[in-house]
C-alpha cells in the first residue's frame, strides 16, 4: 500500500471512531497521526560541498577531546582502528541531521569507558 493510500485509510479510521473517543483519547489519536505523516508536507534537504565539509569538521571536533579508544555496548567491544574514522563520520553526520531537524529522534551510540 502506498504512504498516500494508508493516509487515508488513518484518516477514515479516525473519523469512524472520533464519536467513541474521549477527549484525551482524540488529541493522543492525532498527535500520533501527525507524527507519521509529518514529514510529508517538508521539503527535501539538498547537500552540498560546504556540508560535507560541515560534517568532517562536526566529525573530527566531537573526536578531539577524546582518546584514541572506543568501547561500545554492553559488552565494552573495542571499536578498531579502521572504523573509529567511519564511527566519527557517522556521528558527524547525525549531529548535522539533527540541527537541520532531519531526524525525528536523536540516534546515539552506546559508548563506554
């Protein structure tokens, strides 16, 4: 089914359960159908150059302070050499995400000492 189709079918639902619902119950009801369906009405967000460029600082800024070392889960696995730059890059990149409001949640990694 496409995204188009199953608007419609929440939006039919709702209108046929509105008359059984309390008060609490429709504001909750909508506000999880605006969650869904928000990110239709925006905008793509275009990359450029200067983005990139924006990412790699992000990326190599949010490393400095920190040790040559990452350890990640529960289990304390060690990230290895080769993907510490690629575990930089990708938190660079969410970081980015976020302030452009790109993301609905903040994803994050579970590092520990």
């Amino acid at each position: 089914m496409s995204l188009k189709e199953d608007l419609e079918q929440d939006i039919t639902q709702f209108f046929r359960e509105i008359d059984d619902m309390l008060p609490e119950g429709k504001k909750k009801h909508l506000k999880l159908l605006f969650d869904k369906y928000c990110h239709i009405s925006t905008s793509d967000v275009l990359f450029d150059k200067s983005d990139l460029d924006m990412i790699k600082s992000l990326a190599h800024s949010r490393w400095l302070d920190k040790a040559g070392r990452a350890y990640l889960g529960k289990k304390r696995i060690e990230v290895s050499g080769g993907d510490i730059d690629v575990l930089r890059m990708v938190e660079g990149t969410i970081v980015y995400l976020n302030s452009k409001d790109c993301l609905k949640k903040l994803p994050k990694f579970d590092y520990k000492e």
